[in-house]
C-alpha cells in the first residue's frame, strides 16, 4: 500500500463518530493532496547552501535527521490520542502537519544532496567523499519514504486493534447481560464473534510483519547516520590537524 493510500485511510477514519462502523470502511483512494499547515517553514534554498563545505552539509543532513525523529516521536503521541475516542478529531490535523513536515525535511535534504554534487563535479579533492554522500543520502531518502509508509501501515493495523478490542469489550458486555436475565445470542452471535477472532489473528500476523519491516528499515537508517557521522568526525579531524600545523 502506498503511503498516500494509508494516510487517506486514516483520515477518514478519524473523521467517523461510530467506533464500530469504522472496521467496515473501504474508501475509493484517490491521489488528492493533504493542506500543509501555515506554520511548516520553508524549506532551505538551494542559494543558501551554495558555498557551504562538506562539513556543514553533513552537519544540516543531520540536523535534518534529528528533526525527522522528534517528528515521529509527535506523530506517535498524536496518533496514541487518536485511539482514544475523545482525541479522534484531531487526527485529521495532525496527519496534514506531519506530511507537510516531512516534506518540508525531505526537500531540504534533497537539496544538501544536490549541492554535494556539484561540489563532487567541482572538486578533484572532494569527488570520492562528496560522491559517496551523494549515494549515501539517496539511500536514506529511500529508506525514509519506506519508514513512512510502514508507520502509517501499521497505524492502520494497530487502529483496526484497538477497534476489535473495544468491540470484544462490547460484546462480551452483552453477552453477560443477557445470560443474566436469561436470554441468549444464538449462532449468529458466535459466527460474528468467531469471524471476529480470525480477522484479529489476521491482523496480528500483518502487525508482525510489518513491525519486522519497520526494525529492519530502521536498523539500516542507523547504520547509514553512524557512517555520515564518522565521515563527519573525519572531516573535523583533519580540518584539525591541519589547523595545527
């Protein structure tokens, strides 16, 4: 599924009022953009990064990335309340902040990568390291859009979750209810009850998997930070060096 698609999923199951209707919606996904908030700043101008060295590239690279994390770390919190009725209507908002956010961040990493370049075109001294981050940051943009699409699959299958067990709760309730004053459900309460548990079985072996992705997704990103991390202590250590003689 496309990052698109779940985002628009979530969206309109934000905006449904009956908790236990929205386990039936199959929405007609279209491609149709989220309104970016007024307070997602710009992103930086390829103008204002001509002249900066491979260090201070790096440096907003990574900068870049820190922002990213304090995102999904929002994004999470957010989409906690959203699994609480009281919170739901809020979702709505908080999905169009996080995709302009993260648009905003991936543009302006797009344009550190595309100053590397010419600084790699430029420069004989430069080439092999700059190339390298070039490729380097490539790979991470890729991970990222991967990352993304896992986290709002997921949120999809932890909302579908969080939808059973409240309707379990339900059920349940009733059922102690009517044995209570002598009545019964019938067949068709444990047919409904039964496809119920299969579908949530479902969905944890869906849940499984795409956690497994996401670990993976993440475990590369880490890997790919810590290298530009130690291209950029090298960097500093010679700028040192050289200082020093």
């Amino acid at each position: 599924m496309e990052l698109n698609a779940a985002m628009l999923i979530l969206q309109q199951r934000s905006s449904t009022t009956d908790r236990e209707s929205e386990c039936a919606i199959c929405a007609e996904l279209g491609d149709s953009p989220v309104a970016a908030p007024n307070d997602i700043p710009a992103p930086v101008s390829l103008q204002s990064v001509v002249g900066m060295s491979v260090e201070e590239l790096l440096r907003l690279m990574l900068q870049q990335q820190g922002r990213r994390l304090a995102e999904y770390r929002r994004f999470e919190e957010g989409f906690k309340n959203f699994l609480r009725v009281e919170e739901a209507q809020g979702y709505q908002a908080l999905v169009a902040s996080t995709t302009a956010r993260f648009s905003e961040i991936s543009a302006t990493v797009n344009i550190v990568r595309e100053q590397l370049e010419v600084l790699a075109a430029a420069s004989d001294s430069l080439n092999a390291l700059a190339s390298a981050m070039v490729k380097m940051i490539k790979k991470m943009q890729e991970l990222e859009r991967e990352k993304l699409t896992l986290t709002a699959q997921l949120q999809i299958v932890r909302h579908g979750e969080a939808v059973y067990a409240l309707q379990h709760a339900h059920t349940d309730e009733e059922e102690g209810d009517a044995q209570k004053n002598g009545h019964s459900n019938g067949q068709a309460g444990g047919r409904d009850l039964s496809y119920a548990d299969r579908s949530a079985q479902l969905r944890q072996a869906e849940s499984a998997e795409l956690r497994q992705r996401f670990s993976r997704v993440e475990e590369l990103l880490r890997e790919c930070e810590e290298e530009v991390r130690c291209e950029l202590a090298d960097l500093v250590g010679e700028d040192s060096d050289a200082e020093g003689m």
